[in-house]
C-alpha cells in the first residue's frame, strides 16, 4: 500500500512510514540534535507529537484527512539521537469521522500515548479559503 495522504510533509521532521496498511501505520522518527531542547539532549514533545499524528493521518491514507483533536500522554524522556517507533491503529470509524490511537516506542519504553480524531473532507481543508 502507498501513501495517499501528506504527500509532502519532510519525513526527517514527522517520522519515515515503516509500514502501511489498511487502517495501521508504522513511522519512525530519528530525533536529531537540532531537536533538542537542552544541553542534555532531551528532545522536544512536539516533534514526538508531530509523528504520531503523521502515523495517524495515515492510518485513514485520504487525501483529505485532517486533524480534528487529539487527547494526547507523553510518558517518558525521548533523548536526542534515540529512535521513536510510532504505531497508528484506526479503532472507530463514523462516516467521516475516524479515531486513530497512537503509541510511541523508543525500544521496549513506552514514551507516548494518543488518541487522534480525524475527519475524512470532501476536499482540501484549503480549498475555497482566500490567503
């Protein structure tokens, strides 16, 4: 199966996809140094959080899904230079809407937990709004 869904979106920021199959998706994010918050080396959430919802989007793979709400848990530290295993399982499906739950490995850790809505448009969510 082929991505049919962000398309463009720069996989060294929002995770390379693993696998991808009817309703699942599997990416990985290779956290940079440029991703760190500190002289430490913890990584900041919101890349974290970006490639689960990348996994999620594709999970559903419809041009035009987008992110209605995400009900999210960051449970342990993600270190610059680690590698987060990001598993998208859709769970629900009500005509348009559809619930993606999210969870995010580094190994055998747990380090993130999501619940994604999304929402399948008829068209591109920019389409027909004036810039």
């Amino acid at each position: 199966m082929e991505p049919a869904t962000h398309l463009g979106i720069d996989t060294s920021l929002c995770g390379a996809v693993l696998a991808l199959a009817e309703g699942e998706a599997t990416v990985l994010l290779s956290t940079t140094p440029a991703m760190g918050v500190d002289a430490e080396g913890l990584v900041h959430g919101g890349f974290v959080f970006g490639a689960a919802d990348h996994a999620a989007m594709l999970a559903v793979n419809d041009p035009f899904v987008v992110l209605g709400s995400a009900s999210t848990r960051f449970l342990a530290p993600v270190r610059v230079g680690e590698q987060v295993t990001l598993r998208a399982v859709r769970t629900e499906v009500d005509r348009r809407k559809h619930t993606v739950e999210v969870t995010g490995t580094v190994e055998d850790t747990t380090v993130f937990t999501g619940s994604f809505t999304t929402f399948v448009l008829d068209r591109h969510v920019l389409n027909g709004r004036s810039a």
